[in-house]
C-alpha cells in the first residue's frame, strides 16, 4: 500500500518528518518497505507553453517548437512527440537539467536545428508506464489546465510528496485504506484524525423507479448497495486526483473510474461503475448470482473467459455484466459516450472471490481488498462519497435513494480480560490506566470494572478477534523496546542431530567430497516428469488443485527430471561439464490415498568430462564407472551390514537399456545408477549423461555393521594373479563372488586389474585378469597354503564357468 503523506496530513495534524513516521510505524508492527520522493535527483525541470509547432524541415516526424518557459524569450525546442501541438502546457526539461536516471539535458542540435531542451514524457522524468494516462503514453504530458510556464512541475505533478510504502501482512487489510491507516498513524502520534462528512444532493428521481437489484442468495454478497447517476459527462479527472491516484500506483482513466479507484484507495472499498444504458430492458435491473456453466464473459482487459458455477457473477438480469469483486465486463465499461451509470458497494464472499481470480488469472486490487476483508461501516458511506464526487466532477445528478436488496449491519466486537493478563503475557509492570490509554488511542472504547477490561472494537478492525490480538494491540503501541529483556530459565538440554538427520548430512559431506555440487529444485513439475525413473511401484500422481501454472501442478515422485532441467539450464549456458546431486522428498501415494508420503531420496547427474584437458592430460569423459565408483563411495559410507550388488536392468524406458543397473542392499531394492536413454538427452540437448537415484529412507532402515579400527598387519601378504578366459555373458560380479567362496579364509581382497576382448581370443569370449590378496594376522603364510587355496579357486572356476586359465 502506497500512502501519500500529504493525503494523511489532510485528515492528520502531522508535524513528524516522513522519514521517522516510517521508523515509527515499522516500530508498531507494520513494515515501511520504503520512503521515496519522485522529485529527488531531478533539476531544472519546468512548466513550458507550446506557442508555436512546425514541422522539422529535415524530418518527417521532428517538430520544431517555440515554447515559453518563463525567460524573456521562448526557447526553440525539437520535439519527436507525434501529440505536441500548439496551446498546450507541457514538461520542459532547460538546459542542463538532470531527469530520470540522473540524464543531463544540453543543449544540441536535432539535424541542424538547434533545441534548447526537451519536452518530456512522464516516464522520462521518472513514472512508471504502468501510471502513465493511456493517451500519454507513447508521446509527451499535456497538463489539463493552464499552468503559469516557468513554475516547477515537481509540485503540480504531487512529485514533492512523501510515499511511504507499508508491506502490509493479510491480517492487517484495514491499512489498505488511507482512511484506516490515518487511524493507525493517529494512534502512533496521539493524534485525532479529523474526516469530512458525506453529503449526497439527490435529485427528484427516485432510484427505485430506475432501477431494480437482487441477490440470490445472501451469502454470495452479505452487503450490495447500488445508486444512480444521470446526465453525467465523462472527461479527463482534474490534475489533483490524478496526481493522487498515480503516487498510489494507479493509473487515471477518466473522472467516473478514477472516482471509484479513489474511493477504494480512500476507505480500501472497492467500487464498480456501471454503464446504465448498456444494461438489458427498460427497467434497469441487477442481479447478483452464481454463474451457469458455458456463460461466457469478456473483462475490462478485453480477455474473454469461461465461466464456472463457482463464479459469482453480476448479471443484467440476462447476461453476465462482471466478475463480482474481481473485474467488470467490458460491456458494461464507462465510455466516452455514458450518460447514466451506476454505481455498485458490496461485500463478496472472500473464499468465492479469491477462487475466481486464480482461476481466471485476474489478480486484481479489488480482488485483494475482498478476499482480506473490507469495513462493513464503510460501504454505504463509500458509496455516497463517490456519488456526490461524480456528480461534482461529471456533472451530473444523483437519484434520490438506494437500491439495496441485501444490507449487512456493522457489529462491533466485545472483549473482555483481565488486566493482569496482559502484564503476565508482557513480562511489563503497567498500570491499568496506562493500558486504557493505549488502547483509547486506537478509538476503542474501554470499560474498568476492578481491573476487568471491557473493549469495545470498532468493526473497522475486523483483524481483532480474541484477547490475545489485544495485548498485541498494547504491546505494540507500548513499543517492543519498551518491554523487558529476560534470559530463559530452566534446565538446558544440549542439541544434537538424530541418526537419520546425521546420516543425510554425510551423504551430502560424501557426495560433495567426490567433487558434486547441489542442486535445488521445484518439488512442483509437469505430470510426464512425475511419472518417469520412479523407484516405487504403482504410485499415482499428486496433482494440485490450485498450481501456479500447468507446468508446476503435479508433486514429483523422482528427483532425476529436476537434474536434467537443472542440466538442460546449464547446458544451454555452455557448461557442459557436469557433476550435480540433489537430496529432497519425493511424494509417492496409491490411488486410494488421499495425501502422499514424503520420502527422502538422494539423486546424481554426471555429464561431459570428468578430467578436463590440460597441456599433460587428455581429457577424460565420464562413463558409466564413474557415476558407479560414486554410489559405491556413498553406499560404502552408510556401513551397511548386507552386500551392496548391482544387477543390470532393461525395466527404465528412460534408461539406457544395456548401461542401466538396479541397486541391491542384500534383498531389498534401493535404486538405480546408468545411463539416461539417448532419446531423452537429445530431447533435453545433453550429451551422454549419466544419473544415480536412491532411496535413502530405505537404505537408512537398514541393518548397519559397526566399524571397528585395527592395527596395521604385522605380517606380509601374499598374492596371486590369474586370468580367465569366459564367456562374454560372465559378469565380473559372478566371477568374484566364486573366488570369494573358495578363497579360504586367509583370502582378504579380489581385485579385477585387466580385461581385453579382440584378435587373440574366441568370438563372444573375453580375459579378465584378477589380482587375489592372501594374508594371515596371526603368521606368515607359507606358498604350500597359498598355493593349496589358489588351486581349489582356480578349479572352481574351471569347474562352474568353463573358465580357461591363460
């Protein structure tokens, strides 16, 4: 909420500078983001009076112009504006002024034609486009009225003024009304705001002949008020309210709508201006409804929109004429043509109301103050300040009365509590009238009965509900720095991290010490991305009812997707050297659940080169071992009491079908490691790429071995080689876990140092050389035992493989 000071002085006797009105509201519990002066940083900037425009003789589009600006004599201005025109009062940046963006303005020459400045667009001294009038935003400002040429535009264009901008939280909608926040500065200051009294002249035309409303049913609009004007004329609004409405971020229309955005700004209701003579029939009627499915409605914003039977809708008795509280239809809209409007003051079920604006992605400022709650107390009186205002500024005249087919009475809330309550919950020693006062500075009615508070809250603090919104009420006008500062007392429990919280810190400490980098991604994803490198079976699908776009509305059930878009963004940046893991909750459920389990993965992505070239390496690309050498690391860090084995898998479409593996810990099936199927890295624009995926709540279920240190051998070890010719279908797993089982028991380690397949060996056969590592703690072995337990490996393997010893 962008709040002018000036506009608070008008109802405040403010002598507190800007700057430390803010420090005193961020004090009480609502933050100032900011306090800006448009006019800071700009010089030499003036009002200007076209006298003359000629077309530039060396330019189809250049005007050359004399304006004056106060001197002596007019300055001769080039000017490109396709809407400078003689007569008209304009933004004149001198020579050697500075305007937006701290830009000097010299004097130059425009193809030979020498300009004493520049005549400015509002963007160019500083306003956003988003504020700047429709007519004026491709071309320069003309101001609606004459203006002595010389004067400052600073102060014409309300750019002296102060904008405080407040971050307010949901709770607090009341300050989205400068109404409401003169309130809270009042309360701040000790200040008593002082508001005009509304006063409506009617004409003799009785509304209710004119016009008739219905609601049909009183929960979709507690409150709808409507009222009529006649005869209006529909022109630009005067340079003040303009100036108003664009410090709050608005942008003028003409003088009807500003009212209404005026109005919203002034008590946080918002307004809607219909035009009366596009309604359907003779007898003007209104009717508040649900809408039919297949109704159709096209907005303000000329979008057109399908609607539901959650709508709520304003109809003409026919045919929907708006999105209640959220925008009008475009063919209701005021014109330069209207005559006759009228003017609609409601209260819109919230929960209906902010549905409609996600669902038809039409987020709005009245859509805001709806779904948080307006001042019931302030309906009506809205309502009869923009009649009289439109009728001042259109010209027009007001019908007597108003149509008001539902009507919701203000109740202020009652609370009670105990004084001593609120010293205990302060940790303070105030006195009960010191509490009064506080809250009589809020404009709330206090009763004292021994102590026992009675508070009566006006219904324009619709957020106080309970007494514990009270004692904040205190505390905060009190000051936060104001209450005591204590230490805790108690016994103290020294943190620590549970097993699981310890067991997920090593896994990242393991993965990035074999050189990975985390990645975070969207939990939220596209329902062909959920669905992919699933570890679990038959799982469904989260999908949200409400995503943020259809590329985010379903839950993921994989971590791997979010790595390849993370790769895919890296890719397309040129950095294709890749080594990401990331560890998160996936969220799987059956069909018949209706809330997913949060489980904790862990997933990794390699890509390019693992070993980048330099002037003594080549570089080295990562391969399937890599990415494995990797898991086995991790694996190996969990000291897991089963055997980790890898068993190859074709059960991944997303695999690659002959480098893909699944991940054993004994029985239980933990995950998968391989390479990403060329469809889809193509698909994503990546390389070969390889991924790791496993199921850490799984692995850290499972039994753990407790690792005990040992000295180092006093005696030597012994080893052996040997080569095996097999058959290209023996996997290196097999012929290990052979020479395990027949190793003996002094066999320590198997380790594979050489295979070779080519000319010196039989088709579809291959060599794999092994190193096999004997030691006893106890002795020094002897060749006879190693020789005797290297035979009977050597046999086994003849004897199970058809293995030729080479």
């Amino acid at each position: 909420m962008k709040v002018s000071y000036n506009w608070l002085k008008d109802y405040l006797d403010l002598t507190t500078a800007p700057e430390a009105l803010a420090e005193k509201i961020t004090r009480t519990g609502i933050e100032v983001a900011d306090v800006a002066q448009m006019s800071a940083g700009l010089k030499k900037i003036v009002v200007g009076h076209v006298l003359s425009c000629e077309p530039h003789p060396d330019s189809d589009h250049l005007h050359v112009c004399e304006v004056d600006v106060g001197e002596e004599e007019p300055f001769q201005i080039v000017c490109g504006a396709p809407n400078v025109a003689v007569g008209q009062y304009v933004i004149v940046a001198l020579p050697n002024s500075r305007i937006a963006d701290n830009v000097k303005i010299k004097k130059g020459k425009m193809r030979g034609v020498v300009s004493m400045g520049m005549i400015c667009g509002l963007q160019e001294i500083g306003f956003a486009d988003s504020v700047v009038p429709k007519e004026y935003v491709d071309g320069i400002f003309v101001f609606p009225e004459a203006i002595a040429p010389g004067t400052d535009v600073y102060e014409a264009l309300g750019m002296t003024d102060y904008i405080i901008d407040l971050d307010l939280t949901a709770n607090r909608a009341d300050a989205l009304g400068i109404h409401g926040v003169a309130h809270e500065v009042a309360a701040i200051e000790s200040l008593t705001p002082h508001f005009e009294d509304v006063a409506v002249s009617e004409s003799d035309v009785q509304t209710k002949n004119q016009l008739s409303a219905q609601v049909a049913d009183e929960q979709l609009a507690p409150t709808y008020h409507l009222r009529m004007l006649q005869n209006v004329t529909v022109q630009p609004s005067p340079l003040w309210l303009q100036t108003r409405l664009w410090n709050a971020g608005i942008r003028p229309i003409n003088n009807l709508v500003d009212v209404t955005n005026y109005m919203m700004l002034t008590y946080g209701q918002p307004l809607h201006a219909f035009d009366a003579d596009t309604l359907t029939g003779d007898h003007k009627q209104i009717e508040v409804r649900l809408a039919k499915t297949g109704e159709k409605l096209t907005t303000l914003d000329e979008a057109e929109h399908d609607l539901t039977n959650e709508d709520i809708v304003i109809t003409d008795g026919n045919q929907p004429i708006a999105l209640a509280g959220v925008m009008g239809g475009f063919n209701s809209e005021i014109t330069a043509n209207t005559k006759n409007v009228i003017i609609e003051a409601a209260i819109f079920a919230p929960t209906a109301v902010r549905k409609t604006a996600q669902r038809h992605n039409l987020r709005s400022d009245a859509s805001s103050r709806f779904e948080k709650g307006v001042n019931v107390a302030d309906v009506q009186v809205a309502l009869d300040d923009a009649a009289a205002m439109m009728a001042e500024l259109g010209a027009g005249q007001v019908t007597a009365g108003v149509v008001s087919p539902t009507n919701l009475a203000p109740q202020p809330k009652v609370i009670q509590f105990d004084s001593a309550r609120v010293n205990r919950v302060l940790g303070t020693d105030m006195s009960v009238q010191t509490m009064i006062n506080l809250l009589e500075r809020f404009g709330f009615e206090v009763a004292n009965n021994a102590d026992q508070l009675t508070v009566t809250i006006p219904a324009r603090r619709w957020d106080i509900e309970i007494q514990a919104d009270v004692i904040e009420e205190i505390a905060r006008l009190y000051g936060y720095d104001n209450l005591p500062s204590t230490l805790p007392t108690g016994d103290m429990t020294t943190g620590a991290l549970t097993t699981e919280q310890k067991a997920l810190r090593r896994t990242r400490h393991t993965l990035e010490g074999a050189g990975l980098t985390q990645a975070i991604s969207y939990a939220l994803t596209t329902e062909e991305k959920a669905g992919q490198f699933t570890l679990a079976a038959k799982q469904t699908a989260t999908v949200l009812d409400w995503p943020m776009t259809q590329d985010h509305a379903y839950l993921r059930m994989n971590l791997v997707t979010g790595l390849l878009d993370d790769a895919a963004y890296n890719v397309a940046r040129k950095q294709t050297d890749l080594a990401l893991y990331e560890q998160g909750r996936v969220f799987l459920k059956h069909a018949d659940q209706a809330r997913p389990n949060e489980v904790e993965y862990v997933a990794g992505l390699m890509s390019g080169n693992r070993q980048v070239k330099s002037w003594q390496e080549a570089a080295a690309p990562v391969d399937f071992y890599t990415i494995k050498g990797v898991v086995d690391t991790l694996m190996a860090s969990y000291n897991l009491q089963a055997a980790v084995a890898y068993q190859a898998t074709d059960a991944y479409p997303e695999m690659h079908p002959g480098r893909t593996a699944a991940i054993y810990v004994g029985e239980t099936f933990v995950g998968i490691v391989g390479q990403i199927h060329p469809k889809i890295a193509k698909a994503t624009h990546l390389k070969e790429t390889y991924i790791f995926e496993l199921d850490l709540a799984k692995i850290l279920e499972l039994q753990r071995q407790t690792i005990i240190a040992k000295p180092a051998p006093k005696f030597p070890e012994v080893t052996r080689d040997i080569a095996l010719q097999v058959p290209e279908a023996i996997t290196n797993a097999d012929l290990v876990n052979a020479i395990k089982e027949k190793g003996g028991r002094y066999l320590v380690s198997v380790s594979l140092f050489d295979v070779y397949a080519g000319s010196h060996i039989e088709a579809g056969e291959k060599s794999m050389a092994y190193t096999l590592t004997y030691l006893n703690e106890d002795a020094t072995l002897t060749e006879e035992e190693v020789n005797a337990a290297f035979e009977k490996v050597v046999a086994h393997l003849v004897a199970t493989f058809q293995a030729k010893v080479r």
